[in-house]
C-alpha cells in the first residue's frame, strides 16, 4: 500500500511540475516550432500587474538555426503563481545580432564608451556577452521601454518600442529608416529627451533631438 501512495504522490509531483520544467518556461521555448529560444528579459511592459516576460527568438531551418539574428520577439504576460501563460504579444523588433564592421566607430557612443549617464535609459541588455541596448521607463508613464538598436547590412540605428496602451499592443517609438545612421549624443533625464547625431541620405551631418513625453514622439 505504501508504495502506491508513494507512486501516486511522485505522478502528482510530476503533473505539478516539480519534477519537470514549469509550464510558462516550457511554453516560452516551444511557442513557435520554427524557432529557437535565444535569450529573455522581465520587466514591467505593459503595466498588466502580472509577471512580464520579453522573448527574442531565431529560425530554425532544416539544417541550422540562423542565431546570428533575432528574428522574431514576443512579450508574454504570465501568472507565475498558476505556472500559466495568460497572453502573448508579438513586438515588431528583429535584428542581426552584430553590426557591420565599417559601423561599429559610429556604436561606440551606444555602447557606453563615452561620459554619458546610459543608466538613465535602464538595465542593460546583454547575449553573448554583447550590450544590445537598455530596458527602463525613461518616459515616466509608468512601464518600460526597451532601447534597442537595429543591425542590419548596411549599417545600425535606434530602434525604440513602447506597449501602446490605447490600441493594446507594442509600437516602434522611433522608427528606423533604411540609410540613415543615427548615434545618440546627449540624454537629458530630467526632460525625458535624447538628441542625436548622424547621417541621412543625401545629408552629412545632421541632428535630430528625440522627445518622449506621453507616448508622443517629437522629432525636429
């Protein structure tokens, strides 16, 4: 008798997921068959009260995994307590993991190689032992941003999101442009502003200040 008792009690600790990987972490790696979890953030995203969690992922081809990028992120709203995944929202961000050599002097200022206060931004981002941007309420509105740049072949820029809480998704803040190559210069915390310096096409040297006041962008 007792070693059904003991048998019954080892099949309900394996249903309660003491013995195997939680429901929430094993729906975050197996969400999309076609891709391959590479790393995860939790912060406050979107304000739901509940656990957040920030999921970038890459595809999973035939023959390898194409981990040189993120191709795909997902926000995932999670009750930690009920081990369960309550709502699931895609994030238009994807990016290859490392810029093109010939922009790398441009990311150095993004990087933290200068003076600059990068803390005001948030906690820094970090896979493989590379910083690919900062997580933090800037703005003050109460849940946090992700500063984040895009890499791509031609060069790198800001790419900045948001949770939009009016229209119940994530939105890109500053949006990147293809041919422009933007650094960030100067960060004002006290007035929620970030100017930046860089090159458009068919311009030089230009500067664009970048204000994020109740979800408002403000770019002159």
């Amino acid at each position: 008798m007792k070693k059904y008792v003991i048998l019954i009690g080892i099949i309900m600790a394996i249903n309660n997921g003491i013995y195997s990987q939680g429901r929430i972490t094993t729906g975050i790696e197996n969400y999309d068959k076609s891709l391959k979890l590479l790393f995860q953030e939790k912060h406050n995203f979107t304000g739901s009260g509940h656990t957040e969690i920030m999921a970038f992922y890459c595809k999973v081809w035939w023959d390898h995994t194409s981990d040189d990028r993120i191709d795909k992120t997902y926000c995932f709203i999670v009750d930690e307590d009920r081990d369960e995944i309550l709502k699931v929202y895609p994030v238009d961000y994807a990016t290859y993991l490392q810029p093109p050599k010939y922009a790398i002097p441009m990311l150095l200022r993004f990087l933290g190689k200068n003076d600059l206060d990068w803390s005001a931004l948030g906690t820094p981002v970090f896979f493989n032992n590379a910083l690919h941007g900062y997580i933090g309420d800037f703005n003050k509105n109460g849940i946090d941003e992700l500063y984040l740049y895009y890499f791509y072949g031609y060069g790198a820029e800001p790419c900045f999101l948001e949770f939009d809480r009016e229209n119940n998704k994530f939105k890109v803040i500053l949006q990147p442009a293809w041919g422009n190559y933007f650094i960030i210069s100067r960060i004002y915390p006290d007035n929620n502003r970030l100017d930046f310096q860089g090159r458009a096409e068919g311009v030089h040297k230009t500067t664009h200040t970048f204000g994020m006041i109740n979800h408002k962008c403000m770019c002159k």
